[in-house]
C-alpha cells in the first residue's frame, strides 16, 4: 500500500492545483504549506513533521480562516469573508470528520467517569482525557465548552 503522508498529499495537491489554475486552491494550499515549514524551523532545530503535527498545522489554519470570516460578516464585509470561506473549505478536506454535538458529550461524559471528576477543579484533566480521544475531531473550545458544560451539571 502507497501509505503518502499528508505533507506530500498537500505538496501532490498544491502542483495539481497549479497545472489545474485552480488559484484559491493553489494559494490556500501554499500558504497551508509554509505553516509546516515554518513549523519545521521552530525551536532549537530544524525537523520533519510527523502527519500528526501536520495536522494540527492545518487544523490551525482552518481556525484561523473560520474566525477571520467571523469577524468580516461582523465588520460588514461579506465579500471578504467568503473569501476566507472558500479558503476554509479547501482545507477542511484535508481535516477529519468533526463529530457531532451528541458524540462529544458522550466523549466528554467517558472522560469525566474515567477521571472520577466531581467539579470544576478536574477540568484540566478533563479535557486531557477527552482531547486525546476526541484527536482533531472538534475544536478545544469547543470541547472545554461541553466539559463546563458537563462539569457544572455534577
């Protein structure tokens, strides 16, 4: 099996793009593209991300675009937050598939029995708990907000 990592798909993608003149796609993927990089060079030395990281890189961006295209509807400017709409689009291909309200609280609610949580005080290990299962399926936020959630019922 022809396992490619997700940097390379991005790369295979990106030139795809390119010969196709597919300029938002090229452009969202360049810039997915030098997140990694930039990524890579940080810190002491210099090294390869695992797809892992890469996802989370492009997990990053994705948010950044649905919180840029948040602000531009709020400040009025819809042609620019549909911009960051179609950018977000191209990258959420690459993102696994979100889970849905009811699977996070089941998600959240495993964790607080496995913890042996009784308060807000065990949010921290919580949420350590529930972000190792829930694995990029749902944004932090999000998560936490479900874990107060749960949490303040208790």
């Amino acid at each position: 099996m022809n396992a490619q990592s997700l940097k390379a798909k991005l790369q295979s993608d990106l030139h795809d793009a390119m010969r196709a003149r597919d300029k938002v796609r090229a452009s969202t993927l360049r810039m997915a593209l030098t997140s990694v990089t930039t990524a890579e060079v940080a810190g002491d030395e210099a090294r390869e991300l695992d797809d892992d990281e890469v996802l989370k890189v492009v997990a990053k961006e994705a948010k950044k675009r649905r919180e840029a295209s948040a602000a531009y509807r709020d400040a009025q400017r819809p042609e620019l937050a549909d911009v960051e709409d179609a950018e977000l689009a191209v990258l959420e291909a690459y993102l696994p598939a979100q889970l849905g309200d009811d699977e996070l609280r089941a998600i959240v609610e495993r964790a607080v029995a496995s913890t042996g949580a009784s308060g807000m005080a065990d949010m921290g290990r919580v949420m350590k708990t529930a972000q190792g299962e829930v694995a990029g399926r749902a944004e932090g936020g999000r998560v936490a907000g479900v874990v107060k959630a749960v949490l303040a019922g208790r």
